[in-house]
C-alpha cells in the first residue's frame, strides 16, 4: 500500500527554500521560488527496505524562524544547501525494527515499551539511538557511522552518555538525520491537521503509518517526538552548505528534536520547532520521544561555530578520561593545541567525561598555546618557533567562546610561557623573536621578557636575559634559576651564564620540565650523539630525548613504528610529556601523552594537522588531603538534566552560605519564578529541573541548616502534582551517582566543619559551568524568561487517578514535610510553603497541573498545609496559585507552568512585602 500512495502521489516535488511556515499547510505543492527553481525527488529506495531516496539537486531549506513569538534558540531563520542524496525512514523506528537491531547488540537497553511491533520504539535517548543505529547498521552488513570509546548505562538501561562519541559524515552508514534533512523530507507535504496530537490520540502513541503523506513519509507530524542528529547550536541569518548542527553539544549536551507528539496540539506543531518543553539532552528518555533512521553519507559536511563561521576536519578525541587518569592521576586535565587545518585554538577538558574537541573560531593565528597554572585561561602567539619575525601574544579564556581576550601592547612578544614565582605572582615569560638561535652574534640582539598577569590584564614587561630562551624557565631561590631554547642549538642559560649542550648539534623543541629536577626535552635530527646514546641509528625526530640538569643525556625515547615526533612538550607530571605523531608524508596526525619513565604512548586526539600540544593538569597540592576528582564535582556523566543548575549553585551556595538569610528550594517553577533580588535580605534561589519535595528536604538538612549559619527563611516549594514522584527519579539519581555529592555524604556532609581547602577545590572543579552560566551568577539562582503567555491550551503528561504506589508516596511526601515543620519549630528560621502560579485553564481539567494529580486531592493537601500555618507559628503557607484564581497574566507566564522574569519579579516582591510585615 506504501508503493501505490508513493507513486501515485507526488514522487518529486518542486520545491525551492522549503521550511519557512506556509498558510495552506494542507498543501503537498511548494511553489518554487522564482530566481532559483530546484526540484526534489523523493523515490523508494530500492536497496533499503523501509526507506525513501531524498534527492535534494541543490535544494535549500530553511532552518529556524524570525517569527518573533518563536525560542532564541529558534532564531533568526538559518538557509540550508544540500547538494547530496539521502535515504530517510518512511516511519519512525518501530519496536519490531528494535528487535532486529537488538539482535547484534545485547547491550541495548531493555525492551520494557514495546508491546506491539509497529508503534514507535521510545524511552530511548540519543545515545541509545546511536547505538541502535550501529547496531541496525550491523545487521543490515554496512559500516558504522559513530564511533565512541566508553558506553555508560543508567539504572533503568538506558544508554547514558558514550565517551568519545563521534559521527563520521563521510561514512554510508545508518545514522539520525540531520536537522536539515528532516525538515527537507517533512517540507514537501507538512499537515499537522493530518498527525496523531493530543486530540485524538488519548496521550498513546499508536502504530505507525496511519497518516501517509503525499509522498510517502509517514508522520512527520505527531506520533512521536523524533530525535535528530543535530547538536543544539545557535542559528545564524547566513547560509551554510551540508549542515550538520554544532560541532558540540554545549554544556547541557542538548539535542535537536522535530516534529511534534501526541502531547502536543496540531496548531502547535511547526518545521522550525527545536526542541520540547523541557530540555532534551542527549540522555533524555520519555514515552513520547522516539527517532527515524537516515542512510547515507554528507559529503564536505560542515558544523556551525558558535561565531557562526562554518567549519570542517573536526579532531577526534582518542583517549577516555579513564585512559588520562591512569597516566596522570586525575581527569582534572586540559588539552590545548592548534588545529593547523582550521587555524584555530582547540581543546579538550577531561573533567567529568564530557570528552570532546572544542574549537575556538575566530581571525587569530594561534601558535604555541600555554595553558595557565589555575586551568582557566591560555596565552598564544601569532609567530612561530625557528622563524623571525614579529609576533603578537594574546591571552583567553579557555571556554568555547574564547571570551576574555586581551593583547600584549609590545611590538613582538613569542613563545608564552606561564610562570609564578615564590610569592605566587603569577607573569608570562616570551621572547621577542624565536628564529634561529646558532649564531651568538644575532641571538644575544633578542630578549627574554617577563610580563605580570592579573585580573585579566597585562602588567608591564621586565627584561630578563640577553638571548631569545623560549623554551620555559625554572625558579631558583633569588628568582629564575635557568633558562632553555631550541631551534637550531639547545642553549641553556643557567643563573645568567649561557652554554651549548651535546656538542652543538642541532636540536629543536625544547622543553624544560617544571617539576624541580630541571630536565631538558627536546628533538633531534638523528645526530651521533644521539645515535651514540640511543645505541642504534635512527632519523629526524624519531626519538624523543632527555638530558638532565647537566646537560648529561638520559632517555632517548623511540617513535612509533612509521612516524616521527613534533611540538615536544613537558607536562606537569613528572615523567609525562604530551607529543605530535607525525606520519611518513610529514602530517601531523595525532597528538599523545608519552610517559618517558617507561617509553609508554597514549592517543589524545587524532585530526589532519594538530600541532603545539600543551596538556595541564590540576595541581596536587591544591588539594591537600581532599580528592581533586570527587570534591565539589556536583555533575555526572550519566544525570544531565539539572545538573549544570546544581554545579553551578552548589559552588554559588558554599561561597556565600554565611551570608544568605533567606534560601528557596524546588523545581524549575522555582529556578524560573523566584527572584531573589527582589528581596531585602541576601537571598538566594536554589531551585533545579528535577527538584521536588524529596530531593528539597535532602538539601536542607544535609547542606542547608548545618552550614548556613544566618538563615532566617526557608521557602519549600509546595507542587501536589509532584508528590507522588519517587525518591528514585530526578535529582536523586544525581545525588547517587555525581562524586561531588557522594563525596559530601561520604564525609558527613562536613558537619564537622569544612576543611580549609575545600570550598577552593568547589570553586575549581566548577569554575567552568559558573562562568557558562553567568545568568545564575547575576540573578543569584533565577533563571530568566521572556514572558510568552499561558497558551492557549495547557498540559498534563500523567492521569489525574493515582494509582496505589503514587498514593503512598504522596502520603509519606506530605508526612514528611508535616514532621519537618514540627521539629523545626526552635530552629530559628521560618518556613514558607510557596505555591506558584499556573495557567487558569488547568480549572477546567481535572487536573491541578501538568504533572497529573486530582485537583480534589491538591486542595486536601493545601488544606491541610494551610491548617499547619496556623498551629505552627514558624509555618507560612502562600497559595499564589489559588487554582488558577490569581492575577498573573498572560505578560507573567512563560509556559502553563512557569513564571516569566516578570511574574517572578510579582511573586517575590509580595513575598518580600508579607516577610517585612509578618510578626
């Protein structure tokens, strides 16, 4: 029956421009635009059962909308190009596909959803679509579009986060479609009108295939929530070639989802449409979220960089963070190169196992990058090693953006090398020319400077010595004790007096090592003297050699088998330096950690050209006796939703818990609709997606009552459509598996007291997500949003009826902040139980809100809270919600259950005006 619609329908279809919204969304016919008609083709795919042959011919799409009632993240409309052909699954991937899938990978999760053969496969998340494309694509005896170094499953088996995840574009291959290539496919013929929504489909999702289009593809629109292959990036008013998404996932590893689901309705329903209510990450599950396959290869794909350039040659991570911490003994370590095929700055943090390359994309030339002694920033130059000439040295942060960036004011500044001395003043050390450095007469016309740097800026530039040592200094007692260089002599400048080691010989990159034992790393080019050591002839950099502190050589370690090493480097772990890995054609292909104890090689990353590594990592003695891996490290690898809000305020949270008197707790109407500036007293806002009664009586008595000293209000958020959620779900699952807070609960939570250097290791491990999240920062804990209404309809994922488990956990979640306000009536604090506003329209359902539970039952609870406040005096109930009779209009609202920045402003102003004048 597929066959005859397809071919009796429209198999190709003019279309030119296609996913701006159209009015006659019925229409299977896109009018062509005048100054560039193109044609789609859409045909069976005769080699791929079950899937349709895309044949853009040039096609252009685009992707977003300037509709202003549209998400920032769906703004401004983005033109997409695609120049080659694609396969696309005619329906979503169905259960009975799974099972064919799961044939070749008993790693899968487990096949608790399906219940019939032809409804969409769901509870899967993006990993798990990743790995059931491999597997798919395994059992059909094609090639593997992603690879990945570890795979981490949660508790439920749901595939959690794969380490190392990369997509390869240019394989033929099962995979998810790319954002552009849905909204192709679903462009020719969209008709919400025609979908299953929550209309008519009773919130179940259904079989497959019942709403054909006009060329074949079956519910694009409805069903299910389909996952794309997409990383979520802004969009950009420009026009991009073979778009693949963002190069990354930012920090909530978010992903692009289209088309809509049986909890939606129609009229709501858009091809520009990003993402779901809530935040859909990669490791996101829900019953309503499921994918379709593509096939086929994207030749010279390309990523948008968060600058909006487009960008290709993206390095490959090699090595897991389990991989770096057995050699260096922690994952608190950073890797900066550059990637000589874009020209930019790139990096990888190995902290909590988010493992990716990130690029920073701009104008700069980069050369030589120096990661600094806290991990924060990284100081580069435009010149390079061996060549004269000027140069200019920069100083960034090391974040995706690059942020930060400030110039040194000289006329060259070479070859940055962080240095702090006995005081911890911390400068940079360069030289104002790095060409050859053989002959006395023209190396000792160069100067090595040392320039302070604080607070961002650059203080002012001290000579040093005579002579362009580029290659890092020591500290002595009375200042720097020795300097190194390396470009055609290795020349070592100790205590002012300079010498030429092994017999003149040329030599280059060299690195002096910063652990005490001033050792010397450099290259060679096959010398005798080398050779004489070595015991054995070898060629240009094919051995990685050591001398020691007089010049005596020590190591000579050897190459790989074909390659040869570049760009050496010391790290700040002893016996390891980070390398280049060159190929017999002279590319730099990859860049690894080379334990020169054992002559040992790991594989960080692999790309075309990567040159200049420089690895750091956390120093040990900021630790103390604490674990740098687990303290403070309040994220996890496998629960990403909410933990960026939790890392970022639990820091937030132990800087400042001596000096916050009023503190609320709760879920995202919490995060979103309390606005703590508003208040008179320092007040701060600890609401997360995910939070609920369990997990906010958790924070309070672990965190909360014994380490903020002057508090004075508590505000617990009451939600009854929330009671019934198990102790197991949400932030509980990250209480049990982040290191930060198994670390704390480890320790008693410090109620002993906290030891010195821990609140400065919260702040490291951290440093990263506050500064990516300055919205918190600036708002102590609110999350600000632009008013866009109530809706005109509202919500609710769960039935009203509690089953019999729900009813008990709601009564234990009441009883349990019923015995909390009576024994806290001494404590010293009061206790408000907030109720925030929700859409009107949930009083003419059933249900008190999105999250299910009979408004009858909502109003027992409040009743009963209400009874509380008037028998415990420490007890305040505020009901802003008042089933739906309240004054937050529409200019309040951000969604049917949230607060925009406006009405959170309302709420916490009269909640600031109640405290003042409450007895």
């Amino acid at each position: 029956m597929l066959l005859t619609a397809l071919f009796c329908g429209a198999c190709s279809n003019s279309v030119s421009e296609i996913g701006a919204e159209r009015d006659d969304s019925s229409s299977a016919e896109v009018t062509p635009a005048e100054d560039a008609p193109v044609q789609v083709k859409v045909v069976a795919d005769s080699v791929h059962e079950g899937m349709l042959r895309v044949q853009p011919m040039g096609a252009s799409v685009f992707l977003g909308s300037d509709d202003e009632r549209a998400k920032a993240s769906e703004k401004p409309q983005m033109k997409v190009t695609l120049d080659y052909v694609f396969s696309l699954g005619v329906h979503e991937f169905t259960c009975a596909d799974y099972e064919l899938a799961s044939q070749m990978d008993d790693g899968l999760l487990a096949d608790l959803e399906c219940v019939a053969g032809n409804v969409p496969k769901v509870n899967v998340s993006y990993y798990d679509a990743v790995l059931i494309a491999n597997a798919y694509g395994k059992a059909k005896g094609v090639d593997t579009a992603y690879t990945y170094l570890n795979r981490l499953f949660d508790q439920n088996g749901n595939c959690a986060y794969l380490e190392g995840l990369t997509f390869h574009p240019e394989v033929e291959g099962f995979r998810l479609p790319t954002e552009a290539e849905w909204v192709l496919a679903a462009s020719v013929a969209w008709n919400p009108e025609q979908s299953w929504n929550v209309a008519n489909s009773g919130i179940v999702r259904r079989e497959v295939c019942d709403f054909v289009d006009s060329v074949g593809f079956c519910d694009m629109a409805g069903n299910v929530l389909e996952l794309t292959n997409d990383w979520l990036g802004n969009l950009r008013d420009t026009a991009v070639m073979n778009y693949v998404g963002a190069p990354v996932g930012n920090s909530l590893l978010e992903k692009v989802v289209k088309g809509g689901s049986i909890i939606q309705m129609a009229g709501d329903m858009t091809l520009y449409s990003r993402g779901d209510v809530y935040t859909v990450s990669a490791s996101t599950t829900t019953g309503y979220m499921g994918f379709r396959l593509a096939f086929g290869a994207i030749p010279h794909a390309s990523w948008m960089a968060s600058n909006g350039r487009a960008v290709g040659d993206l390095a490959v991570v090699k090595a897991s963070s389990a991989d770096v911490r057995q050699k260096v003994g922690t994952t608190r370590v950073k890797l900066a190169f550059r990637n000589d095929q874009t020209g930019n700055l790139a990096f990888v943090d190995y902290k909590d196992g988010h493992v990716n390359v990130v690029e920073i994309f701009d104008t700069l030339p980069v050369f030589h990058p120096e990661i600094s002694p806290d991990g924060v920033k990284v100081a580069f130059c435009t010149g390079i090693e061996g060549v004269s000439g000027k140069s200019a040295l920069y100083v960034r942060n090391l974040d995706a953006d690059g942020s930060g960036l400030v110039k040194l004011d000289v006329e060259s500044a070479a070859i940055p090398r962080w240095y702090v001395n006995a005081s911890g003043d911390t400068s940079i050390v360069y030289v104002d020319d790095a060409g050859d450095n053989s002959d006395d007469a023209t190396f000792f016309t160069k100067t090595t400077w040392s320039v302070p740097f604080s607070q961002g800026q650059f203080g002012k530039p001290k000579k040093i010595f005579s002579g362009a040592y580029h290659g890092g200094v020591s500290r002595g007692r009375d200042g720097i004790h020795r300097a190194v260089s390396g470009s055609k002599r290795l020349r070592v400048n100790v205590d002012g007096k300079d010498d030429i080691w092994l017999d003149g010989v040329q030599a280059c990159n060299a690195s002096l090592s910063g652990d005490g034992s001033d050792r010397t790393l450099f290259l060679d080019f096959g010398s005798a003297v080398g050779r004489n050591f070595a015991g054995k002839k070898y060629g240009t950099h094919e051995r990685l050699l050591v001398a020691d502190s007089s010049g005596k050589l020590v190591r000579a370690i050897p190459a790989p088998d074909g390659y040869t090493f570049d760009h050496s480097e010391w790290t700040d772990r002893e016996n390891l330096a980070v390398v280049t890995i060159v190929n017999s054609v002279g590319a730099h292909r990859k860049i690894a950690l080379v334990d020169v104890g054992d002559s040992s090689i790991v594989d960080l990353v692999e790309g075309e050209e990567l040159w200049h590594p420089c690895l750091w990592t956390m120093s040990k003695s900021v630790a103390g006796n604490l674990e740098l891996d687990s303290t403070g490290a309040y994220r996890d690898a496998v629960y990403q939703e909410g933990e960026k809000t939790m890392s970022v305020k639990m820091r937030m949270f132990w800087d400042n818990k001596d000096s916050f008197e009023l503190i609320a707790l709760g879920s995202s109407r919490t995060e979103r609709g309390f606005a703590p500036l508003q208040f008179s007293i320092p007040s701060f806002n600890f609401g997360s997606v995910g939070g609920d009664l369990w997990a906010e009586l958790y924070m309070v008595n672990n965190y909360i009552l014994p380490h903020a000293k002057n508090l004075k209000y508590l505000v617990i958020e009451i939600s009854p459509d929330l009671m019934s959620n198990s102790r197991s779900a949400r932030m509980f699952t990250l209480f049990d598996q982040a290191p930060g807070y198994i670390y704390d609960r480890n320790h008693q939570f410090w109620k002993d007291g906290v030891p010195a250097e821990f609140v400065r290791i919260v702040d490291e491990n951290n440093r990263y997500t506050v500064e990516d999240s300055l919205e918190y920062v600036s708002t102590l804990g609110l999350l600000k949003l632009e008013s866009r209404g109530w809706g005109s309809d509202v919500e609710v994922r769960r039935d009203t009826i509690l089953s019999q488990m729900d009813e008990k956990i709601y009564k234990r979640v009441v009883d349990s902040l019923t015995t909390f306000i009576d024994t806290t009536q001494n404590k010293g604090f009061k206790i408000i139980g907030l109720v925030y506003p929700q859409s009107p329209r949930y009083a003419s359902t059933g249900s008190f809100g999105r999250h299910g539970t009979q408004r009858s039952l909502a109003k027992q609870t409040l009743d009963h809270f209400d009874s509380l406040s008037r028998v415990y005096p420490h007890f305040i109930l505020v009901d802003e919600n008042k089933f739906g009779a309240h004054d937050y209009s529409d200019s309040m609202a951000y969604d049917f259950d949230h607060l925009s920045a406006q009405g959170a402003e309302r709420l916490s102003a009269r909640l600031d005006s109640l405290l003042k004048n409450a007895p």
